[in-house]
C-alpha cells in the first residue's frame, strides 16, 4: 500500500511540475507554419464532428500523410471548442503530460527502479527540445503517439507478466492506433527486441550482474525464434503502415526527389544530425522551429560516423555490464532512423519534433548511468543526485524560456532567424506568413519581397504576396503575383482561387469564373470556391448554373446558412426574369 502511495504521489508531482511549466501554451495563437493546413485554414477541421468530416479523416492523404486518429483528435478539438487556439493547445498539453506519466509507470513496471524511472520520465517531460512538439498544434500527432507508445509498452509488459493472450492483443491493437496517429511508431517492433534483452533479459544473452545493476529482475529466458515470432504482428503492421505512408509523402509530392538532394548528402546529413540531436538533448541551446537543409562537408559526416561507430562499439563492449547501454542507444539510433532524413521529406535539414520519443533512450542512458555511477562509487552518491536535481531544475527553465518564443508567430520566427542566421527565401518567406497572421500585411509584404529577390521561383510565395497586396487593397499588383504563382505551379488550386476572387473584386468577372472553375476542376469539394463562383454567375445572369453550385455547395455540407440563403435568392431572381 506504501509503495502504492509512493507511486500516485510521484506521478502527481510530476504531473503538477509540467503543467506548471507548460501552462502558458494554453494562451499562444495558432502558428502559420502547418496550423492552416491542420486546424484553422482547414474546412473539415472547422466543421467539426460530422459523417463528412469523419469519413475525411479516414480517406484522406492531407498534409502528404495518413494518420486519421490525427484527424479525428483535432475533429474533436473544433467540435468542443470551436477554432479557440487555446483548446487545442490545452488538449496537446494534457496528452503531454499523461504521457509523461505513463512512460514513468512503464518504466517502473519494467524494471523496479524508482528513481530511476522518475528521472526519465521528467526529463521527457521537461526538456527543451520536446516544448516544440508540445506548443505546436500540428504536432498533435507526435504527443498522441507518445500516448500510444507507452500505453503499447505498458500492455506488452503486462503481457510478458501475466501471459494471458488478451493483453497482447490489447498491445497489437493499441499499437495499431499509434499508427494512426504517427507512423513514426514504425520502429515499435525494433524496440520491443531491445526490452527483450534490457530490461526483461529475455534473451538470456544478459548475465545476472547486468540484471542487478539496472534493477530489473528479468522474465525467463525464451529461444530467439520465438523472440522474433511474437513480433510478426507488430511487423506486419508497421509493414503496412510504411508503405501507406510512403504513398501519402510521394502523391502529396513531399519526398524530395534524389537528382534534388543526392544519397550521399543525405546520409551526411543523417549522420550529423544524430550527434546534432544528441548535443541538443545534453545542452539544448539555439533551437528554432526551422533548420535549413545545407550540404554537410565530408570530414564533418566522417567524424560523426566514428564517433557513433565508437558509441555503439562501446555499448556493445560493456553490455555484460551495462546492459542499458545498448538499449539505450540502439532505442535513440533506431527511432530517428525514419524521419533521419534518408527520405528527405520538405526542406529541412532536421527538426526538434523528431527527437520527441526517440531522445528516451539518451534519458534511459544518463538517468541508468548515474545511479550506477552512484552504486560503484559511493562517495559520487551525493553528486549524482545533485547532478539530477540540477538536469531536471534546468530543463523546467529552459522549457520555460523556450516558450517565451512561442507567444506569437513574429516572436517565433523572429527568433529562429536570429539563432540560425538564416538568410534564405524560406526564411523570408516565413517572417512574412508571421507579420500576416498579426493583421501586418504592409510588413509581411516587404518580407515576401525580400524572399522573391532570394529566389523569385520559390513556391507559395508569389502566392502569400498576392494575398498580403489583397488585404492592402493593391488588386492588380495582387494579380500578377498569383498569375507568377501558377506560371510556377498551374495546379495549385488555392492558386486560382485567390486569382478569381481578386479579379472578381476589380470586376473582372468573365476572367473570375474561367478562374473559380480551373479551382474547382483541381478541388471540386470546395465549398467556398462553389459559393463565390455561384455569385459570379449571378451578376452575369447565369441563373440555372449558379443554382447548380448553390446546391452543390449545399451537398458538400448541408449546415451551410449562407449558401441556403444564396440559393434562395438565386430561385428569386430566376422567377423574376421569367416573368
């Protein structure tokens, strides 16, 4: 009962210190990176929960990715709150935080260690690196898969356990809505091996001094065969799941080709970026939303190789004794492996978000290390502590400074220019999205013509301008900016759109409804761009086609008042004209 209360108390505590740290991303804005396209530029997101929205969910490859659960999350979030940022930003916190409590209920289920797993789990939950997948409502899927990592883990344990079939399945299915959520959790069946070997001594490769030193007792021992037949379930769906995914990135044209970004560079930038991560997980510092993809120099990529090489020969050495060495590494080199940058999605070099689960490894390493540091060498006992006191106290504050950054998009971006001295189209183009999401189109402007002067064929950002020079009232100069855009992608649908709406406004209506068509040929489900051309078709008399889009308008989404009262009026004034 003691223990009981010693475990409920912990967990709270731990609970209590991260919303404590984390409570002030209830009250950031919605970010202009990828926010648009997941919450509040997004039609079926703001509709909320509807058979339209959750049929969707399921089908769609939005975002270059399929993780309906992601989808579903966020349906709900509009559903409860509305398009409130702060809903949204409250729910990723508490899927942050119970997550964080689970992954220290895991550990402590796994191997015993209190402390230990205390000092785990609050690293993950405090640490600087993870505030971006935290702060970022497009990140939902990275604190959702937490969830169903450790929820999977926790299962599979009880299973190992008590043997009953039940729970496993209860794993395998759980596991399966991981999926759904991030397909990062891929690697799943990888990491179930390394808890065979460490902590769980399955494999009975890890001799019984292994076992004391990390505080695990171990299960019994079972043949390599059966070791690898229990995992064919999880196999075959992270299996499936990778080929989906690949699917997804490839038709949403987000896999950057290899005559774009050569094998060779990619892999020097993989390799790099694992110490880079590493680093960062030691002393986080200069961190920002955006790391440009930059070729890495051959000497650079040789030394990361020998120094992971020596890492993993040193695991390897030193396994009999430290058996949490190799699981630890091998959990951190693993679960980077497919977002590393091998298939290089987007133009980034790497990304914080993407050291999210896998930096648990790294914290299983220092949190193990320590204490056996501390067991060896008794005098160090009290240093140790300290030491995690100290790692732990300092993560809380610079999480805290950290989302400082996070208040609103200029202060953001802003932010990222200055630690990354970054002069580049996107980083431009970036800062202008910031000044138009603060109501500062005449900034946002100058920043996109600074981008265009970088690189006047970057895509989207013809795009941006058009709409910026909109909102200033410069409609023509917003004209030519998207007919550039489409010179650069001519099946950009958005493209269009916004071409049609401003020569609309100029009364260029003819050139609009050839426009408003060209959207709807490229996105025909889009029910603003069926209303506006409805409108179009007014002024020119055209009643009978109008009415066709009101009504379509309608079929996409009955609740829609607006277009009902279009139609309406439409009927009128086809009854008018007949008499």
């Amino acid at each position: 009962m003691a223990r009981n209360r010693k475990l409920i108390i912990m967990t709270l505590v731990l609970c209590a210190v991260t919303a404590a740290v984390y409570y002030r991303a209830a009250f950031f804005p919605f970010c202009v990176m990828d926010d648009n396209d997941y919450a509040i530029g997004n039609a079926y997101i703001r509709e909320g929960w509807s058979l339209n929205s959750i049929k969707w969910a399921f089908t769609t490859l939005h975002a270059s990715n399929w993780h309906p659960l992601t989808w579903l999350s966020l349906l709900t979030d509009s559903q409860l709150f509305g398009m409130n940022p702060m809903g949204f930003h409250v729910v990723n916190v508490l899927f942050h935080i119970l997550s964080s409590a689970l992954l220290f209920l895991l550990f402590h289920y796994m191997t015993g260690a209190f402390w230990r797993s205390a000092l785990v789990a609050a690293l993950f939950a405090l640490h600087p690196l993870h505030v971006e997948s935290v702060a970022w409502i497009s990140e939902r899927k990275d604190v959702l898969s937490a969830f169903f990592l450790t929820l999977t883990l926790l299962l599979y344990t009880g299973y190992l356990k008590g043997g009953r079939r039940r729970v496993y399945f209860a794993a395998l299915a759980v596991f399966a809505l991981g999926l759904m959520a991030k397909p990062m959790l891929v690697t799943l069946p990888a990491l179930l091996l390394l808890l065979d070997y460490w902590p769980f001594l399955r494999s009975g490769s890890a001799p019984l001094a292994g076992a004391e030193l990390s505080g695990a007792k171990g299960l019994n021992a079972v043949s390599t065969g059966k070791l690898l037949v229990e995992k064919v379930p999880f196999l075959a769906l992270a299996a499936i799941s990778s080929i989906v995914t690949i699917y997804a990135q490839q038709s949403g044209d987000a896999v950057a080709p290899l005559k774009s970004i050569p094998l060779l560079e990619r892999i020097a930038n993989s390799l790099q970026s694992y110490l880079l991560y590493a680093g960062d997980l030691l002393l986080p510092h200069d961190l920002a939303i955006f790391y440009q993809f930059a070729p890495v120099s051959a000497w650079k990529a040789g030394g990361a190789l020998l120094l992971l090489s020596g890492a993993l020969f040193l695991a390897f050495r030193k396994r009999s004794s430290f058996p949490y060495l190799l699981t630890g590494l091998l959990w951190y080199l693993v679960m980077l492996l497919p977002v590393i940058g091998l298939i290089q999605v987007g133009a980034q070099a790497r990304a914080d978000r993407y050291s999210y689960l896998p930096s648990i490894g790294l914290f299983v390493i220092a949190s193990w290390g320590g204490a056996d540091l501390a067991a060896r060498f008794p005098k160090l006992r009290g240093a140790a502590i300290g030491a995690a006191l100290a790692s732990v106290l300092l993560c809380a504050i610079g999480s805290s400074l950290q989302l400082t950054y996070w208040k609103s998009n200029v202060t953001l971006f802003s932010h990222a220019l200055a630690v990354t001295q970054e002069e580049s189209c996107l980083a431009r183009a970036r800062m202008g999205l910031a000044y138009d999401a603060e109501g500062r189109p005449d900034l946002a402007v100058g920043e996109y013509q600074e981008a265009l002067k970088i690189d006047p064929e970057t895509s989207s950002v013809h795009l941006r301008l058009g709409i910026a020079l909109g909102r200033l009232g410069r409609m023509e100069e917003a004209v030519d900016h998207f007919r550039a855009e489409l010179r650069v992608r001519p099946r950009l649908p958005e493209a269009h759109y916004d071409l049609a709406l401003a020569l609309h406004k100029i009364g260029r209506v003819p050139q609009a409804i050839s426009q408003y068509k060209e959207a709807l040929a490229l996105e025909p489900d889009d029910t603003s761009c069926h209303d506006n051309l409805g409108l179009a078709l007014l002024q020119q008399g055209n009643f009978d086609e109008a009415i066709q889009h009101f009504n379509e308008e309608l079929r996409l989404n009955p609740g829609l008042t607006q277009a009902s009262s279009n139609l309406q009026f439409a009927l009128s004034q086809k009854s008018r004209s007949a008499r």
